[in-house]
C-alpha cells in the first residue's frame, strides 16, 4: 500500500511543474480502464485519506480510490519535466532532512523573477511563507520549524514554474 502512495507523491510533484509541453499522464486502474489527462489541462490533485482527485481547468472533476489505481505514466512527448526544470532551477535543496528544529531552503536560478516559497502540510494548506520576492543566484533560506513531526513541503512559485519537495520533521 505505502508503494501506492509513494508514486502518487511522485506525481503531484512531477505535475507541480506548470510548464506547458505535449506530455500526458495516463491513469492505469486495476480493472483495465486507462485515461488520458494533458498535463497542461490539469489544475489541481488533491489527495483524502483513500480518494485521488484530479481537477482540469475546465471545471471537469474526476475521482478514484487509490486502491483502485495500478499504475499512471507520463508519455514522453515534447520536453521532459527535468529538462525544463533543468534550465530554470540549478539547485533546489531542503536541509537537514529530516530536521528537528530549523529548516534550510537553499534555492539558485540563473534568471531573475518573483517567488514565492512556501511551507505546506500534507492537506496542501500553506502554514508560512519563508520568502516573497525577486530572486536570482544562490540564496539560503531559514525557516523555523516549529511543527508536529510528520512530512511537510516546501513550494516554490513563479511565473514560470511551481516546483515542491518533501521533508520530515522528527521532533
């Protein structure tokens, strides 16, 4: 089972990536059925305790039960995911991870441009906001994690791309 939910974390972090390419993700279920979503038409995964829950922009919703879902896979088409984030985002890091006190957000770009960094719990409802601002180069950021343990993402925003990353706060 925790498989399952590991590749669905994979998932909502690869479609973090708003960046428009010609790739699709193809839903598997257990009882045969594929379905095709253009990944720029997807807005939003949300996750319940048994439930995936895939949002488009044109207001359709669709829903299945995670055990019901044997695999997804992204077509390869157009520019990968890493090779877009690649040009934009040098680094990416959260540390130490797992941390039990603060949290380290080290980010580089090569461009400049507004970001937004923010700190998210499992339910995808933002806790704080480490950082609003132009960006460019390697800056280190310093949150202080005064949570319950448990899993926790960073998010960063721009114009251009949405990108998160996991870590774990073991008090």
């Amino acid at each position: 089972m925790w498989y399952k939910y590991q590749l669905l974390l994979t998932m909502f972090l690869l479609l973090s990536v708003r960046a428009t390419m010609a790739q699709n993700l193809v839903v598997t279920l257990n009882n045969s059925t594929t379905v095709n979503f253009p990944i720029a038409s997807i807005q939003s995964i949300k996750f319940g305790a048994n439930t995936m829950i895939l949002t488009e922009f044109n207001g359709t919703v669709n829903s299945w039960n995670i055990p019901d879902i044997n695999n997804y896979a992204f077509t390869p088409s157009g520019p990968g995911v890493n090779e877009i984030m690649s040009s934009l985002v040098k680094i990416f890091t959260v540390f130490p991870n797992p941390s039990s006190g603060n949290i380290n957000v080290q980010f580089h770009t090569e461009d400049a441009s507004y970001i937004t960094m923010e700190i998210l719990d499992q339910e995808g409802r933002r806790l704080s906001e480490i950082y609003s601002g132009n960006h460019q180069g390697l800056h280190t950021y310093t949150w202080n994690a005064e949570l319950a343990k448990g899993v926790f993402y960073c998010r960063i925003s721009s114009k251009n791309y949405t990108i998160t990353k996991p870590f774990t706060i073991s008090l």
